[in-house]
C-alpha cells in the first residue's frame, strides 16, 4: 500500500508517498518536473517511473520539492532542492533501505545530477528528459553512477543530441533510450516509457 508520509529536510517539511516492497533491501527516490510549471510527485511521468520500480522488486519514495503541494518553503532555484534529495535518501535509509538508487524526470533529473555530482552513495542513477535546452548542466562534473537516460524524438527541452552532447563531456556510456515520436511530456507514450524501464531494471 502506498503510505502518505512527512520527513524533514532541516526545518523544512516535506510531503511523499512511501510504497514498501516488503522484504527488499532496494529503494529508489523519484523526482519530479519543474514546479513553478505545475510539476509535482503526481505527475504520469512520475507515477509510471515510481510503478515500474516497485514491479521491479523496489521500494519507492516520491515527494513533493520545497514549496510544491503540501511540502513547507519555498521553491529555491534548484539549491534547497537537492538538499531536498538528500533528505529523502537518508529517510530510505532510516527505514532500513541500504541499496538506494536515484530517479528523476525533466527539472528531477537536472536536481539529481547535481546532488550525485556532488557526491553521494548510491546504486544506479536514472534520467528521463534531462532538461539540457532548458537549464544549464555546465556545473555537473560527474555522473559515474548514471545506468539509464530515456527522452523522446520530439523533445525540444531534452533533445537527444544536447544531452550527447553533456555524456560526452562527462566522458560517460549509459545506456541511452530515444523513443520514436515522443515529445517531452510523453504524450501517448508512457506505454512505451514503462517498456523502456521494465526492460533496464529486469
């Protein structure tokens, strides 16, 4: 059953929805897109990455940034965020998760990359629509935990070649997903996002 829950990121409050996978060792935080442009954890994109994690054997963990639906504060330009992140890992942890792994879509992704940059433990790290015409990745330095990047044909926020563009860089090899007509927002496509997902984390 997915459980309403609140866990604290200083003096923050922040709101999510915990799904337990009993006996597994494995727990994955998902992201969700840009707030100020009505992303939230309820998100379809969210809910079929959340889905196809708990198939897989995991437990999953969705909330709410800073200052999105019920959460406390105020939205902070991707800063307050990634401590956000941090907090909802480290809750993983307190409820005995030791094998986190990282998940995120569109401005999640972009948060995520920072706080894996910056240097966390962590199993695998999942971007799908990683914004790189929208927002700047330049200080991103490292993603070595990065298994899977998924976005669409059509995506004019997250084109397939900038974010070649950014691995190059990085100087790293995911596996890389482009989905054949597919815009950012996964219009008619989450069939085929879900497929994607299964298939890696099987």
């Amino acid at each position: 059953m997915v459980r309403c829950v609140t866990f604290q990121c200083r003096n923050i409050r922040l709101e999510g929805r915990l799904h337990l996978n009993p006996g597994s060792k494995k727990g994955v935080v998902i992201t969700h897109p840009h707030p100020l442009y009505g992303g939230n954890m309820d998100n379809a994109v969210v809910l079929s990455i959340a889905d196809a994690f708990y198939d897989a054997g995991f437990s999953t963990l969705r909330f709410n940034f800073r200052g999105t639906g019920n959460s406390s504060g105020m939205f902070d330009d991707g800063a307050g965020e990634q401590d956000d992140v941090r907090a909802a890992l480290a809750y993983l942890t307190e409820h005995h998760i030791p094998d986190l792994y990282l998940a995120g879509y569109s401005f999640g992704s972009w948060v995520n990359a920072h706080v894996v940059s910056s240097g966390i433990t962590i199993q695998d790290h999942v971007m799908v629509s990683p914004p790189a015409a929208f927002i700047s990745f330049d200080s991103v330095d490292t993603l070595n935990d990065t298994g899977l990047v998924i976005t669409g044909q059509d995506d004019d926020i997250a084109p397939a070649d900038q974010i070649h563009l950014l691995l190059d860089r990085l100087g790293i090899s995911p596996s890389m997903i482009v989905l054949d007509s597919c815009d950012h927002f996964y219009t008619s496509s989450l069939k085929r996002l879900r497929k994607a997902l299964d298939s890696y984390l099987t």
